[in-house]
C-alpha cells in the first residue's frame, strides 16, 4: 500500500517545529507503526536525510517505551493498544497518516517524536514505592492476600508507564499514571504501613509535574493497559485521606 | 595546556515542570468545586421542584414564596432561611469559580497552551464529551443569569425586571404575576430557555465528575448508572424548569 | 574437529568456588567475605550499568546499604529494561507444597536442564536464595498470583514436574520489574543512588589492571560523559538480538558487554543461545521482531507440515493424510509438548527440508482445528484467546479458522561475560549480573529460572560481593577525571563516534544487521555443522569489511542520532557474532541448546561429549582491527558435579 504520512519533525526542545511530509510506496498491512517508521528511516538514509528520531524498544506493548500521536490520538487508532502494536491494517491503501510526538508540557520533545517523560519518575520517586530494604521482608505465604485483592492490585499496577494518558489529557494531568500507582499500593496490605506517606509524596509531586484532572476520561481511552477510570479518583481520595490523618504514616 | 577533563554527567539536568508550586492544591480546589457543586445541584433540583408550584396557581406559588421568607419564624428572623441560602449560595459561588479560574489556568499550562496542537478525541464529540470540554462557557453562562435572574426576580432591577414588578413584603409575596409578566417578554424566555440548556450540560459533566472528585473509585459498571442519572437530573432540571416559560408563552399560564 | 584459528590458554581458568559440598558452599562464602562499616560506605562509589532486575536490585541493594551508586541505562526510564517482557513466571526453591520440591531437587533440574555446563555450586545460591527472592519482591509490592486461601500460587513450568513457578498473571517480568524500579527510585529519592537515563555504556575504563569507570554518551545531547568509580557492575542483559530478529527488545545490544570483553573481561559460551519454539514467524522483510508466544499453546495446538515438500495449498485445503505432524511422530511420548530445543530444532529441520509454510516458508502450522472440534470453540476461546487476538494482531491471520504459524526464535543467551563465583569477571573490580553473565544456566535454561537468576544476583550476591572486593580499597579515592586512562577511554569513544559517522556509504546499520542476522539464523542457529559455521564465519567477516566501507550514518554525534546507536551496536555485533560462531565451532560436541549435528545420538539427541568438553570456554579477547579482530585465547573453567551426577537426557 501507499502511505502519505506527515511526521513532526523538531530538531530540539529549544527550536520549532514542524510537519514534513514523506510518501511511501511499499508498506504492508502486516507492518507495524514503528515498522513503517522503519522503513521510512531506512528510505531516508539512502537517501542521506536524517531518519526520524521515535522511541520505541520490546514492540510488543509492555515497555513503554513507544509512544507517538497518530492522526491527534496517542499511540493511533486502535483503542487500548500501545503504538508499537498497531498495524497498517487500520488504515486504508492510499492513506494520509499524521504523526506527532506526545504533546504535553511536562514531556519536552527532545528530538522529532522524542519526548522526555523523566516526569513520571520524578512522582515514583517522590513515595510511589515500599520502603523495604533488600533481606529484610517477612515470609510471603505468612502474610495472607485473598484472592481478590491480589487481582484488583494487579488491575491498576498493570500500567506500562507510557505516559500517553498524559498526553491525551486536555489538562495534561497524570491522573491516570499517579492514581494507578497509589490505588496499586493502597490495595496492598505491603503498601499499608506508609499509605498516607506515600499519598503526600505522590499527589504533590503529581501537582508540580502535571496539571489537574477535569474528569474528561480520554485518558482511560487510549491506556494500552487498559487502567480503569477510577484509577483517578484515588488521588483525591488518598490526598484527602493523608490530610485527614495528617500526623500519621500509614 | 591539557583539554579540558572529559564531562561528568551533570546530576541536575534541567527539568521541565508543568504543574504548580503553590500552597493551595488541586486536589483541594477540586473538593471545593465538588461540593460547591452539589450544593448548587441540590439547590436547582430544590428550586425547580418549587418552581413547579407556579401550575398549582397564585396562590401556592405565592405562598411557597412568602413560606421561604418565613419559614421557622420566630425561630429564624424574616428572611432568615432565605439569608443563611443566600451566604451559602454566595460564599459557594465565589469559590466556585475561583476555583473553577485556578483550575482551568492550571490545566491551560499544564497542556502547553499554544506550544500544543489541536489533539483529537478519541472518543469523538459526543454530548458528555463536549459538556466536560464546556464547563467553563457553561459555568459563566450560568454566572450571568444568575445575576440576570437575581435582578429580574428578586431585586426588580430594571431593565432586568419586568415593569410592573412588585417586591415581596413581609405579608405576602408577588411571585407569580412577577414571573408571569417577565416570562411574557420573549427575550426574556428565550434567556432562561438558553440558560437551562447550559445547566443541563453544565450537570451532566459536574455530576459525574463531582463523585470522581470526591474520591469515590467508580467501576465501569457504576460509571453508566451515575451517568444515567447525572443525565436524568440535568434533563428533569432543565425541562422542570423550561416548561415555566413556555407555559406562559404560550398562555398556558397567565 | 577443532578450529585452527583458536590458540588455546594451557592453565586451567579458576571460578574460586569454596572447595568442598556445594550445597554449602554460599553460607561459607558469605563469612569469608571482608564487610565495610557502615560509616565507610560512603566513601565508595559504584557503577551500576543496567536497571533490569539484576541493575535495578544491585543499584538499590547498594544504596540502601549505604553506598555511593551511580546507575546508568539507555533507557528513558529504568522500568524499561527488557525484564519487562518476562511472561511466564520466576521459580524458587520454596518447596512449600508436598510435591517433594527441595532446593536439591531445584538444582538437580537446574544442572539437568543446563545439560551439564553450569556451575552446580552457583546453582546451589540460586536456590537457596530464591527463597527470599519471593518474600522481597512481594514486601516491594509485587501482586503475585494469590490461592483463593490468601496464600502464593504457583504452577509447573517448562517440563519441571514439580509447581516451583510464581507468577503474576502473564506479567512477570513486568511486576517484578515496576517492583524493583520503584525500589530503586526510592533510592534515588533519598539521594543514595544518582540515576542517569537516556546514556549508553560506550566503554570500560581499565587501570593498573582494574575496572575504575565507564564511559557513556548521552543519547540526548551526544556528549560523552566519562564516571569513575571502585568498582563497576554490568547488568545489561542478553545478546540474543544479535540474530536481528528475535523475542527481546529492539535496543537490546551487547555492547556494553562486549566493550568490557575488549578491555579483558573473558567471554563464556557465547554461542549458548536458546532458541523459542513458539515465536511468531518472520513474514516480511520489514518485520522487526518476532513476539514471543506462550508456550502454553503447544498444550492444545497440534504442529505439523505439508508431508510433500514445497505443498503451497492453504492449509484447510490439505487433507489429513498429506500433514506430517512431526513432532508426534518423532517424539511419541511428549509430541507437541517436547522440550524447546527439540521443538525448535525439529521445526528448523522442517524448515529446510522445504516443508516450511508461510509467504517466506520459513515457518510451521500450530492447529487448534482437532482442539476445536474436541472442546469447543468457547472453551479454546476462554484458553487463549488473549493470545489468539495477540496473534491476530500481529498478523491478520485469524487463528480459528486456519492454522497459527510459528517459527524458532532466538531468545535468551545462556553465555555472557565470564565471572567467578563472586560473580567478577576477570577484570578485578567488574562484576556481572543477570543475562550479562552466565553461569546458572549452563548450555539450556529452563522456563522461568533467568527473573531469579537476574534477581539473586542484583538483590542477593552482588550486595555481598561488591563490598568485600571494596574493602580492600579503603582510603583510596576514585580514578580523577583528569587521569590519562579516563582521557584515553573518552577518546578512544569519540574516535569510534567519529568513525562510525564518517564512512559515508550508503546503507543503514539495520540493513547490516538483518543481514548478519540471516547469516546467523542459518550458520549458527537451532543446530550447527562445521561446515554451515565456517561459512558463517566467512560470510560475517566479509559483511563487517562491508560495513566498515558502506555504512552511512546521517547527522552528527551531537545529537540525539538513532542511527549512531544502532551503527555502534551493530559493529559490536559484527564482532561478537564472530567469537559465537568461533567457539560453536570449537565446541566440538553438542549440548544442550548447542546441537552440532556430527555429534547426536542415534535418535538425534544432543550427544555430550564430558570426558573432553566437560567445561566453559571462557574467551579472552587479542586485539585486531575492525576488519579483522584478533584470534581470541580460549580459557577452560573445569566443571564437576557432585550432587548430580553426569547423565544424559531423553524424551522418546
Ligand atoms: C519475551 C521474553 C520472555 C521471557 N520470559 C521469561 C520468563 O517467563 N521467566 C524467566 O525467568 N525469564 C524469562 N525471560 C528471560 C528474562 O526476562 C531475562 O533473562 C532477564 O529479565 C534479564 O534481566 P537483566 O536484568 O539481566 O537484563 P535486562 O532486563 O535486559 O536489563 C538490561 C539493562 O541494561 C541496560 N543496558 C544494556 N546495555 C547498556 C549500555 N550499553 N549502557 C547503558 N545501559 C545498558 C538496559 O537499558 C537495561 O536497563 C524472558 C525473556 C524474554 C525476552
Ligand atoms: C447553578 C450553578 C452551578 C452548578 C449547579 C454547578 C455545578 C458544578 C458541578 C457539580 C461541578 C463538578 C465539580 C467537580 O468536578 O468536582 C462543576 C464544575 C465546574 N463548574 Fe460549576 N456549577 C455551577 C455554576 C458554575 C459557575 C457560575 C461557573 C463559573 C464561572 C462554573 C464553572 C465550573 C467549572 C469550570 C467546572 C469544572 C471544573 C473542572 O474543570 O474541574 N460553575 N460545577
Ligand atoms: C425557569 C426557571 C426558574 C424560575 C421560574 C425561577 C424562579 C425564581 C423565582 C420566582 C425567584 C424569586 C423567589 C422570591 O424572591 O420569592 C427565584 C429566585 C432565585 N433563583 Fe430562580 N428560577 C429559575 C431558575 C433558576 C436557576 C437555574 C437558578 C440557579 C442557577 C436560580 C437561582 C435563583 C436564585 C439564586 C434566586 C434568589 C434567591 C434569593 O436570594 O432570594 N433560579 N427564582
Ligand atoms: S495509565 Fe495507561 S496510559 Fe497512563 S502511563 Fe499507565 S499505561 Fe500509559
Ligand atoms: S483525561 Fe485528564 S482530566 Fe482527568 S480523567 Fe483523564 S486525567
Ligand atoms: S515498544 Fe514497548 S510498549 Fe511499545
């Protein structure tokens, strides 16, 4: 098939950027998008122009690593499916495909449709962990989890940290990244002893890193992982609940 | 001269901050637009339930009228109940929309403002998409009538009021034939008719959001019935409401 | 036959394995091992390449202890290393059920599976440290798979009979990997650890004989950033993207193990590469990857291939009589369930028998026809149909109504960088862990064993190891930045940089290395002759001169340059790819995934060879030139078993 596409193309951070458009005559159905952006690298090579700066590592949709706007929607047309897995299938022979990188203020492009999203660490880092230290752990079978819990952690920590929620966000609010991570550790009795330490640390990293949620629920829509919207409501919900308790940890 | 050493990777590398630095967070603002909201929510679905007194005739309107003002007397001085409703109704108006300002500047920044372009939905623009992306219009609709509504039916400013609107004294109230008499004035109809529409928009989003906001984690399922009902509530507000002054265009009431 | 290229070392190679019971061997170890005081630590700085489990667990282990740690990854964030990808689950020697699992039994199947080229000792560590493996990474919020009762679940894996797999849904390596990346942010946020993203390993700088420091470049800005430090750990996982094609991560490369290789570091086994079954087959030219599949679908689907060569009819079109289920009918008692080398190996021979199917004929049916028929849609549906969707996804083939096609794919590399039973390689002061390395796995891994090794070695060995080699180093201060070495290392990358960049041809670095690839899916793959090698070896030498002389590299160094990347990785590959096929072809037996098809038994097996080869080949870099490396050394690390005795397999 032929393929039109229009890719941004932005040398760094501190210069504008751009649409430039390259055609390509051989793409495949079967191609994915990173394959396509491969083939177009490759044609620009020969061609001596510098390829297209995207990320992209496992393909395979649990890195986190791809992530580009395709025709305005993160990751491309294929709801709940990271970039690096969607296919040519989805768009017709012929086709005008526009790629961009994701647009946020907390992600500066670095180049092309590379972008920063250090951001996201810098909330981790700020409590979105268990402070146990290595050897120091108690017995995994003694401490009980019912069956349910375990897959209710499971259903939030499935997040692949792309950060394309974000980036779908009007707000720019990681609402659905930070409230995956709290609802995670919060289900756990591990996450318990320093839940309301944990929600402090979060939620105002969160605050200097993104902006607010607004409930529009467009990020749910494109999370590759699938993150339920509730995800964001525990934000609130632990930054209200630490404020409660304010002198205490857990 | 030996070359410079070779770079050691500079530990603070220089780092974009979208959000805010300020005392005053985003999740408080968002509890404080939340009630504030379901206050102004409770206080339409009340308000409209009351309004619909006006098909029970003068009489019931203007009494639920003048009730208002002396309800729980002496208990409450005249107007007391109405005045405690009014600071509360006020001092959640003002917070309200400051809030309503932080936040929206906020989100404005957070985004990239002009540095973004246009993204499309994923979801396309359907009715709670596009009530979420208008709930600043919709909210400064309803800021000005309010104060058009205010001066229409309860001070008799003109050129708000209709001419021959009569105060409520401490006997009786004039309620009805003051309503009648504005809503005769189509311009002044259409106005409520318009701000009703805003509201149900307005409510289909709050609604739904207000309970996100409060930090109850709804599950897929509870999502569709909250917005069933988030939508029942604004269409019963807003029709409850619009049928008042298209009964009285069309003479239904007189 | 043996290589005439190879100049073999005459003295043996020392793993300094505590002598006597390996069942005892780490408890011993562990008390010889010198300490530093708390209020010392400090004052050492260490390296910590990689942020995959083994990274990510040594990087946070060190500086929860107290250490001065600097972690580098060219990843944007360290959550990214490919142990996100794991599916199936991690094993440990827990033996809590009552199917008579024991840590003996652990490392009995270990060695087995490894078929005799590990080390048992090492083995021994691995499970007895497997035990709190578990409880830390569920402590650090891991969501393991619960019984309804509240306790860990487990399930059997990979032809162990025994339930020793702890899983988390069919993302392993993904929670386990979140886990210990949070861990390590603690880290950072404490300020313990200083996490450098975005910068890759270029090369190891070496003085008075020991590892002192690395140099990296920034992939953002270009520069090249040097850091020294006491000591320094690789844990950059495996190689096995050296076939181009493979089930790990696009930017999974060797060359921060391959750099150190070329400053000292020994070599081991290179040419131990697993190959999966059950991976998605390559069917065009621009396929990038070939996704790993469950193995869990060889319990329903049936393999098999047109019984005439070269049949192009549409599979549902081929009656049953012209369907060769191989596997079935080689291997009666497992069928399509026989181990993954068989497996692969049998496709491999269907493959160039030219009974491959498929546009590019290089792939095998997977049939869930018979299944269907005898369970029902539905039933295979609730089964697979994650996977079945996967594969629709990735191929537009509808698994329900025609047959799956699969294909081996490379997968994991047992071989890596020599280390001793400290896990140092023979570069003092550089140490190795997880895939980097080697060891537990011998010449096959079994399912489910590489999360734990990468996670024993980051958590539980290399915290104790590194401080007892720091402790002889007290009171010294790291290599200045101004030390000539540093500046020779940095300018020996930028030189190399400059290289790259400047040959002007006319051909990216993926055309090469898909190239290189092809050559080693053929000469060096699922089974190997003395003579498909030497062409190999042929055929990559010629295609390094090549791409010394044609490879176009756009842009500049100061710059985020994608292609540079890959130009750099490639010709790391190009070299290393050599040193595989060197010592498949010096191997003069077969074991485990290294099948050398002179040596099979009568039924095709793997025929081992213990009385000559019964050792690791621990390659020792000479230095060449681009074009042409130098004949690398073979060191021998004798091997002995003692609480498993030699023996062979069989799965008739
Ligand atoms: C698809 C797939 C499925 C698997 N399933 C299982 C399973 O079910 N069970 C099991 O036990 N094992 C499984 N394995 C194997 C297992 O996942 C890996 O062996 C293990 O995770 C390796 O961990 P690691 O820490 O050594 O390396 P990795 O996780 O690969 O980490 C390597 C790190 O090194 C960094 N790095 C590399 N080179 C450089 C450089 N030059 N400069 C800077 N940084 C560098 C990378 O950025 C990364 O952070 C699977 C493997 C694959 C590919
Ligand atoms: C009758 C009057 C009003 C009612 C019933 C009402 C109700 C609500 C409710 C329930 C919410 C949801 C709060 C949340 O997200 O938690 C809300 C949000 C909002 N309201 Fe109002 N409101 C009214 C008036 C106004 C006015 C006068 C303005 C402003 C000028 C305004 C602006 C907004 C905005 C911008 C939001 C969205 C906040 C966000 O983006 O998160 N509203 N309103
Ligand atoms: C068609 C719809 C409506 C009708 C017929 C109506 C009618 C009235 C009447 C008759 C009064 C005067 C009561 C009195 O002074 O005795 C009043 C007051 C008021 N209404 Fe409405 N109303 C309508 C919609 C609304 C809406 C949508 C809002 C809010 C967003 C609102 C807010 C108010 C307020 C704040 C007052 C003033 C109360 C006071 O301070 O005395 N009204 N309304
Ligand atoms: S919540 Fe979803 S969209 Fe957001 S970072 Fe996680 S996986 Fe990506
Ligand atoms: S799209 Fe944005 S506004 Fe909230 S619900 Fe999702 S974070
Ligand atoms: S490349 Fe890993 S998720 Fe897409």
């Amino acid at each position: 098939m032929k393929l039109t596409i229009d890719v941004w193309r932005q040398a760094s951070d501190e210069t504008d950027g751009r649409f430039v458009s390259y055609t390509v005559d051989d793409a495949a159905a079967e191609m994915s998008l990173p394959e396509l952006l491969d083939r177009l690298n490759s044609q620009l090579v020969e061609e001596g122009e510098d390829p297209i700066a995207f990320d992209t590592d496992c393909r395979e949709g649990i890195c986190g690593t791809c992530g580009i706007t395709v025709d305005g929607i993160p990751h491309g047309p294929e709801p709940h499916t990271p970039m690096c897995r969607q296919h040519l299938r989805s768009f017709s022979d012929g086709a005008h495909i526009r790629m961009e990188p994701f647009r946020s203020s907390a992600f500066p492009v670095v180049r092309d449709l590379v972008v920063d999203r250090s951001a996201m660490d810098r909330v981790v880092a700020s409590g979105g962990f268990v402070s146990v230290d290595a050897g120091t752990a108690p017995d995994a079978d003694t401490r009980q989890i019912p069956f349910d819990m375990a897959e209710r952690a499971l259903d939030f920590s499935a997040c692949i940290g792309c950060g394309a929620c974000i980036a779908a966000c009007p707000n720019g609010s990681s609402h659905l990244f930070t409230g995956s991570l709290l609802t995670h550790l919060a289900t756990l009795p591990q996450g318990k002893p320093e839940r309301g330490r944990r929600a402090r640390g979060v939620v105002e990293s969160a605050e200097e890193e993104f902006g607010p949620c607004s409930v529009y629920g467009e990020c749910a829509e494109v999370c590759p992982a699938g993150i339920p919207l509730s995800a964001i409501s525990a934000v609130n919900r632990e930054a209200a609940r630490a404020a409660v308790r304010r002198n205490r940890d857990d | 001269m030996s070359a410079p050493a070779p770079a050691r990777p500079s530990g603070s590398a220089p780092v974009t901050r979208a959000g805010h630095r300020s005392r005053f967070s985003s999740v408080a603002a968002k509890y404080i637009m939340a009630i504030t909201g379901l206050i102004f929510s409770a206080y339409v679905l009340v308000h409209m339930i009351g309004n619909l007194k006006v098909y029970q005739g003068p009489e019931a309107f203007n009494s639920y009228a003048h009730w208002l003002r002396n309800a729980f007397y002496p208990v409450l001085p005249y107007e007391g109940l109405l005045w405690i409703l009014r600071v509360v109704l006020l001092v959640s108006v003002i917070a309200h929309i400051v809030c309503a300002l932080i936040l929206k500047s906020r989100a404005r920044r957070a985004r990239g403002g002009a540095r973004a372009p246009s993204i499309r939905r994923r979801r396309g623009l359907g009715l709670s998409v596009f009530a979420g992306r208008s709930m600043l219009v919709t909210g400064v609709v309803l800021l000005l009538f309010v104060i058009f509504h205010i001066l229409d039916l309860t001070t008799g400013t003109s050129p708000a009021a209709p001419d021959g609107f009569q105060a409520a004294t401490h006997e009786s109230s004039y309620a009805y034939s003051n309503l009648v008499d504005s809503f005769s004035r189509w311009p002044a109809s259409l106005i409520y008719i318009v701000a009703m529409l805003a509201l149900a928009l307005h409510l289909l989003h709050g609604l739904v959001s207000s309970v996100y906001d409060l930090g109850i984690g709804v599950g897929s399922k509870a999502r569709n019935i909250l917005a069933a009902v988030a939508l029942l509530v604004a269409l019963v507000v807003a029709l409850g409401n619009i049928t008042i002054p298209v009964a009285v265009l069309t003479g239904l009431i007189s | 036959m043996s290589s005439p290229l190879t100049d073999r070392a005459s003295e043996p190679l020392d793993g300094r394995i505590p002598d006597g019971d390996p069942a005892t061997a780490w408890a011993r170890r562990k008390l010889d091992y010198k300490l530093v005081s708390p209020l010392n630590r400090r004052k050492f700085r260490v390296i910590v390449v990689g942020t995959g489990l083994a990274g990510a667990g040594c990087a946070a282990a060190l500086g929860e202890l107290g250490y001065d740690v600097v972690v580098y990854t060219f990843h944007d964030a360290a959550r990214r290393a490919h142990s996100v990808a794991a599916q199936g689950g991690i094993n440990a020697a827990r033996a809590k059920k009552v199917d008579n699992d024991s840590l003996e039994r652990f490392v009995k199947d270990t060695v087995k599976g490894g078929d005799f080229r590990g080390r048992e000792a090492d083995c021994f560590r691995l499970g007895e440290e497997s035990v709190r493996v578990i409880d830390h990474m569920d402590a650090i919020g891991a969501p393991f798979a619960r019984e309804y009762g509240g306790q860990l679940r487990t399930r059997s894996f990979g032809g162990v009979q025994v339930s020793r797999t702890y899983y988390t849904r069919g993302q392993t390596g993904q929670q386990l990997q979140v886990a210990a990346s949070r861990a390590l942010q603690r880290q950072v946020g404490t300020g313990s650890v200083d996490l450098r993203t975005h910068r890759e390993m270029l090369d190891l700088i070496v003085k008075d004989g020991r590892a002192q420091g690395v140099v990296c470049r920034n992939l953002y800005t270009g520069e090249i950033e040097a850091e020294t430090a006491h000591a320094v750990v690789l844990c950059t996982g495996g190689y096995g993207n050296v076939y181009f094609r493979s089930t790990l991560a696009h930017n999974s490369n060797v060359t921060a193990a391959w750099r150190a290789h070329r400053r000292g570091a020994y070599f081991a086994s290179p040419s131990f590469i697993q190959f999966h079954p059950t991976a998605l087959p390559v069917s065009s030219h621009w396929q990038s990857k070939t996704t790993l599949m469950s193995e869990s679908l060889r319990n329903d689907g049936r393999i098999w291939v047109p019984a005439r060569a070269g049949d192009d009819r549409p599979p549902n079109e081929i009656p049953e009589d012209e369907r060769d289920y191989y596997l079935e009918r080689k291997y009666p008692a497992y069928g399509n369930l026989s181990p993954r080398d068989i497996s692969s190996r049998a496709a491999r021979e269907q493959i160039e028998a030219g009974h491959g199917v498929g546009p590019l004929k290089n792939s095998v049916y997977l049939d869930f026809r018979d299944a269907m028929e005898r369970l029902g849609k539905p039933t295979i549906k609730e089964r697979y149909g994650n996977l079945f969707s996967m594969y629709f996804d990735a191929t537009g083939e509808d698994p329900y109504t025609q047959p799956m096609r699969i294909a081996p794919g490379a997968h994991f590399a047992m071989g890596g960088l020599w280390s001793d039973y400290d896990m140092m390689t023979s570069v003092p002061g550089l140490f190795v862990g997880g895939e980097a390395g080697w060891g537990y796995h011998g010449a096959n891994r079994l399912g489910a064993n590489s999360l734990l090794s990468a996670c024993v070695d980051g958590w539980f060995t290399l915290p104790f190891s590194v401080p007892n080699f720091l402790a002889s180093h007290l009171g010294t201060a790291p290599l200045s930045l101004d030390d000539d070495a540093v500046r020779a290392t940095v300018d020996d990358v930028k030189a190399r940089t400059e290289q790259l960049l400047s040959i002007g041809g006319t051909r990216g670095a993926d055309d090469f290395h898909r190239r290189l690839g092809d050559i080693l899916y053929t000469g060096c793959g699922v089974s190997r002759t003395v003579s498909g090698l030497e062409t190999a070896l042929n055929e990559i030498r010629s295609l390094r001169s090549e791409f010394w002389n044609d490879l176009r590299v756009p842009g500049t160094g100061r710059q985020l340059n994608q292609e540079l990347e890959r130009a750099g990785r490639v010709a790391d590959y190009l070299e290393m790819a050599e040193l595989m096929c060197l010592d498949a072809l010096d191997r003069d037996e077969s074991c485990g995934a290294h099948f050398r098809e002179d040596h099979q038994t009568e039924g095709g097996e793997a025929q081992r060879d213990d009385e000559n080869w019964a050792f690791v080949s621990a390659w020792e870099h000479v230095p060449g030139t681009p074009e042409h490396p130098g004949t690398p050394i073979r060191h021998a690390e004798p091997l002995s078993f003692e609480t498993v005795p030699l023996q062979t397999r069989n799965y008739k």
